[in-house]
C-alpha cells in the first residue's frame, strides 16, 4: 500500500472525501497505482482537471505513486 | 476627432494637439512608449524638468470591446532609471477615450514646490486648477470623496496619495473603480512620483456629452468584438463562474505554492506553510462566511466581462478592502512571512490609502524584516511601517524608496530586485522562464511583460518545463514580452490573454476590433512583429539611458543560495538571457 498526501484545490475541491476540513487529506492506494487511478477513485471527471503536480512537479496521469507523495490537483487557473 | 492634450505644468498652459500621423494607428503602451522616446532625453532625471508622463487609453477603450478599460501610464522612472509602462484598471480610461483623447502629455515643472494641481477634462477641453488643502496630505480614502463631491459623483479619478506628493519610488498612480474606491493602480516604477514631481494631484475626467470612439470598419468591429467576447465566456480561467471570476488572481496562491515557487519570507524559500489561509479559496469562502459586502467576482473596471476583483469583508461583514489580489496577498502575506488576509487586507488598504505599488511596499517590508526592523510574521509591526511610509519619515522615506534602496541602506545582500524593481510573486529559481522575463524586460523585474507562467505553470498555450534553461526559454520569454505589448497598446486587460492564447479566434477577435477601431488590415500574425517594434523601442530608450545587457541579469544571490523545496538556483545561462533581445 502507497500513503499518499492529496490537497484539490479551487473548484476541484467539491470533490473532497469529507467535507470539513479543505485541506491536505491521506489517501492509501494499492502497490503501482498511477496518478490517474487516484483521479478516479476521488470522481473527477478528468475534462475538469488542469494540473496535476506530484512533489511540486508537473505529472501525467500514468505517473507511478510512492509513498510519501504530495499530490496537487487544480482546474484551470490562472492569474497574475 | 481624437487629440492630444499637452499640459505644461512649468505656465499651468493646456493645448490641445492633433494627433501626429505617426501616432494613428497606436495606442496604450506603443503609444506613452513612443511618446517617451520622442520627447524624454534618456539621461534625464526622472524627478526633474525634462521627465514627461503620458496618459493614454488603448486603441479599443471606449469603444465598446470587452475588458478593454486599461489605462497606460509612461514616463522614465525613478525606481529603475529606464522607461515604464504601468497599467490600471478602474473607471477613467473609457472616459478619457469617450472624450476623444489619445493622450495627455505633462510636462515641465512648476516653480513652487510642494504646489499641486488638479487638470479638470471634459468635453470642451481641459484646464488646471490648484488643488484644494482638504486633497493634500490626506489619504486617498478620505481625499477621493472630497474631489468626488467637488466634481461629481460620476468621474473618473486618475491621483497621486501622499507618496506620490512626497515623490517616493514605490509611489503608484490610482485610478476610482466603479463603485469610486481609490483602488486601481498603475502600480509599478514610481509613476506616482513622476506625476508629484510636477506638481500634479490628480486628473479628472468627466465624461458627460462623450461618445463612443469611432469606428473604421464597424463589420470588422462587430465581428472580431464577438469572437473575443466568446473566447471570454468559453475558457475556464475567463468565463463567467471561472476561475478568476470566482476565485479572483488569488487563485493562483495553492498552485504557484504547490508548485515550491511561491516567494516566502524575502525569497528564502518556496514553499510557505500559510498559503492556503491566504488563498483565492479562502477569500471566495470568508467572502461567503461573512457575508455583508463581502463578494467576489466583482467588476474592477469599465466594461470588465471576466470580473476577477473582490470586496474583501471585515468579521462583521463591513468592508475592509478591494482589492486582495494575487501579488498584495503574496507580498504583503508570504513573503513577509504573513498568513492572514484581515492583516493582508489592512495593508492593502494602506497602500490603496497612501498611493503605493502592493508589490514594491511588499517586497520592502520583506527586506526591511530580513534586516530586523520587524520579525517575518509580524503583521503589526508590517502595519506600522507602513504608517513610517504614509508619514514620511526619514525611514519611511528609505522605505519608501523601495526594496533596493531599503537592502542598501541596511546591507541586504538578498534583495529581490532586476533593475532595482522588486520581483513579483514568482520565484526565478524555480521556474526560469519568468526569471528570463524578469532580467530581460525594459520595466525592471515584471511578471506581466512575459508571462510564461501561462506554459510553465498553468498549462495555458501549450507546458513547458519549469526547470528547462535552454534557449526556449528566451524564445519562450521574447514571445511573450511580444505579445503583451501589443495587448498592453490594445487596451485589453492582459488577462483576456489566458482566453486567445488558447483559443485561437479569440485572438483573431482582438486584432479585428483593432482594424475595425483603426481602418487597418492587420492579421494574427501582426500581434509579435507590432507588439516587437515596442519592445524594441523601449529598449533603445534603456541602451541611450546607460543600461547594458549586464543590467539584464538575476540577482547574484539566486545563483548561490539554494531555494527549498526544490533546492535549485538560478542557473540559465547569460548567453540565454542576451538571446532574448539577440535571436
Ligand atoms: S479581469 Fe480584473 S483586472 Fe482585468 S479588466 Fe477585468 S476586473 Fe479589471
């Protein structure tokens, strides 16, 4: 099992297990689960999601999750 | 007819000028930069005589097109000793352009220091009156309702705060927002203090009997005003329930954060702990917990159909401030180690009130705390240097002066600036394209001239990575910095450019309601070599006023110094910094 840290952020943030706190949460996924099944076990339909980032870098939905991962997911967003 | 107004400020004369050939077909930015070439020795103190500042609306204000309310602000600036653009939002723009005015030249110097004026334009002309005592000295929250009863409730604002009379580098010119707050600025460069130097308070513009600017080719108009307006409504970032309509520019705090590029306590890390109490998300949800006048997607200028202000309310619902954008709540919050928006929202408010650019007041109270004059986290101890300022006392003057004179007078060596204007919220050593953007834009350091954050970040117009530090890096940059000046001459909000970057008619839109404005021809393809030519003008400016491309270079302490959480420097290549303006 792979304990990995999530944080969804801005409209992503309706998708968050538990409703109070909107915060980092951990999430526990099997040996070699990638990033695109954590994006499906939390229910987000993947047209919503801008970026992911793992440890403060860019991934793609096949990137292969360890233990100990800060996970980031956001819409599109922008700013300035 | 449109004209151009030339304010003598040495006899107090007003003439109206038509507008020279050359100066037709540009506006906004390509227009205050042509003007500064043309008439301000590059050697020229910036606080004497031979210094003008220009006002000028883009080709599109006041003609109807969307987010197209942006005001240009040029002269030669203080604080970095080259040529400045800064832009503001608020309501003053499209009236100036509704009255036919292309521009406003000031310059000379009155005789009589510490005199001011108010220049008073309206459809018959314009003229200068002295400023009345009750205008002077005041902050602009108390100051800005006084001139509003004096001419109306409807005009627009375009003054100085006591900064700018007190001729301080870090000084902004503020521009009223539809609901007359003073809290849009042309922030950056110390534009306030060129516009005090000469003894100016503050431009009234009233609109009454006004037109809509003229149309060249009202078809054209129309339909490149409809491609633009879709793309707005269609993106994520842009479009009505969007990103920034809902979360406003604070939106970008968790992802520049996550991402370890979030400038934290004066540029010594990437990562700061308290982000996500100062985020977008938590205005939008405070905005909603208290409620009262507390709101987001708010309209912070004419015309504005992204809308990505807010009303920032206090624990009882009353107002505290307008705007919390991205750049205050980093500078004013993260990077003086501050993670409250009541404390970040009170010195917004102390900047809008004293007339200071939130980024330069915030990345000086940051150097200020690295030198001990308060601990990193102490907002009341960030507050009352912020008074020292509003006051003007010898340390406020010093602050005042700005992040690079602040780090001089105390010995700073990590002072966070490119041709002595402080970075913005992003840090270079994490993500090296804006770095190229910040040493190589004729403003000092700016994020807005080259915003490659838009690939390197947020996956807008293609991803590019963030640590890359070859040469598409400076192509990246050049492209960039391009494009921008010609939005930036539009009149457009540069943040339509999340929208036409990505969707390709909407650029088509915005070059088409220039050509419907101006009886061009111009296509897509016009944007970078126009959008070049300023640039490129700007530049020549800079080269005649001393600077070198040594000037064009990140601070050395972000060559040695390790940025956590990544732990990397700044290492692009020089020969990649001097490709930008050298293909
Ligand atoms: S997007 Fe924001 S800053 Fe730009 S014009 Fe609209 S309200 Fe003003």
């Amino acid at each position: 099992m792979n304990k990995v840290e999530v944080r969804l952020f801005a409209s992503l943030r309706k998708y968050h297990p538990s409703t109070e706190d909107s915060d980092a949460f951990v999430l526990e996924l099997a040996d070699g689960a990638k990033l695109g099944d954590l994006v499906e076990k939390l229910k987000i339909p993947r047209q919503e999601i801008g970026v992911l980032m793992a440890n403060g870098k860019w991934q793609k939905e096949d990137y292969s999750l360890k233990d100990g991962d800060r996970i980031g997911l956001f819409p599109l967003i922008g700013g300035g | 007819m449109s004209k151009i107004l030339r304010v003598n400020m040495t006899d107090q004369k007003v003439k109206s000028e038509d507008v020279p050939e050359k100066y037709r077909l540009i506006g906004g930015r390509g227009l205050t930069s042509a003007i500064t070439c043309d008439e301000v020795p590059p050697t020229c103190h910036p606080l004497g005589p031979n210094n003008k500042i220009t006002f000028a609306p883009g080709i599109v204000t006041g003609s109807g097109a969307p987010t197209a309310g942006r005001l240009s602000v040029g002269c030669k600036s203080p604080l970095t000793g080259g040529i400045k653009e800064a832009n503001s939002g608020g309501i003053a723009s499209d009236k100036l352009a509704r009255l036919g005015i292309k521009a406003i030249i000031v310059e000379g110097q009155p005789k009589d220091k510490g005199k001011f004026w108010v220049l008073k334009v309206n459809k018959d002309g314009a003229e200068l009156m002295p400023a009345e005592a009750g205008w002077l000295g005041n902050g602009l929250y108390e100051a800005y309702p006084k001139m509003l009863k004096k001419f109306g409730e409807k005009v627009g604002i375009i003054s100085i705060g006591v900064a700018g009379e007190m001729l301080m580098s870090m000084a902004g010119i503020c521009v009223n927002d539809p609901e007359n707050r003073p809290s849009r600025y042309a922030g950056r460069g110390g534009v306030g203090a060129v516009m005090g130097s000469k003894g100016l308070k503050a431009i009234i513009v009233d609109e009454t009997g006004g037109s809509s600017v003229s149309l060249a080719d009202s078809e054209a108009f129309n339909t490149g005003r409809k491609k633009l307006t879709d793309a707005l409504r269609q993106h994520d970032i842009t479009k009505p329930g969007g990103t920034l309509n809902t979360y406003g520019t604070a939106a970008l705090v968790n992802v520049i954060n996550e991402a370890g590029a979030f400038p934290t306590r004066n540029f010594s890390s990437g990562r700061f702990e308290g982000a996500s109490k100062i985020s977008g998300e938590t205005i939008n949800e405070t905005c909603k917990k208290r409620g009262g006048v507390g709101a987001t997607g708010h309209r912070g200028c004419t015309g504005c159909i992204i809308q990505c202000s807010n009303v920032y309310p206090k624990e009882d619902g009353t107002e505290l401030v307008s705007c919390q954008e991205y750049e205050s709540v980093w500078s004013l919050g993260a990077n003086c180690g501050i993670d409250s928006l009541d404390v970040t929202g009170e010195l917004v408010r102390l900047c809008n009130d004293y007339g200071l650019d939130t980024i330069e007041a915030g990345a000086t109270i940051g150097v200020a705390m690295e030198a001990g004059l308060a601990k990193f986290g102490d907002g009341k101890k960030a507050i009352e240097l912020m008074h020292e300022i509003g006051k003007g006392t010898p340390l406020g003057h010093i602050l005042g002066g700005g992040a690079a004179l602040t780090a001089d007078t105390f010995g700073i060596v990590r002072c966070p600036t490119v041709k002595r204007q402080s970075m913005p919220a992003y840090e270079p050593r994490a993500i090296k394209g804006i770095g190229v953007t910040y040493a190589t834009s004729t403003m000092g350091a700016d994020h807005t001239s080259g915003y490659t954050i838009a690939p390197e970040i947020l996956g807008v117009s293609g991803k590019m990575d963030p640590a890359s530090k070859g040469v598409e890096k400076a192509e990246a940059s050049r492209n960039f910095q391009y494009a921008t000046a010609f939005i930036d001459s539009s009149g457009h909000c540069l943040f339509i450019a999340f929208a036409i970057l990505d969707i390709p008619s909407g650029l088509e839109g915005m070059v088409e309601e220039c050509n419907g404005v101006l009886g061009t021809n111009w296509t897509v393809d016009d944007v970078g070599r126009i959008g070049g030519d300023i640039v490129k003008m700007e530049r020549a400016f800079n080269e005649a006023a001393g600077f070198t491309n040594v000037d064009d270079r990140i601070p050395e302490f972000m060559k040695y110094e390790m940025l956590p959480p990544h732990n990397v420097v700044y290492d692009v290549p020089d020969e990649v910094l001097d490709k930008v303006h050298n293909p």
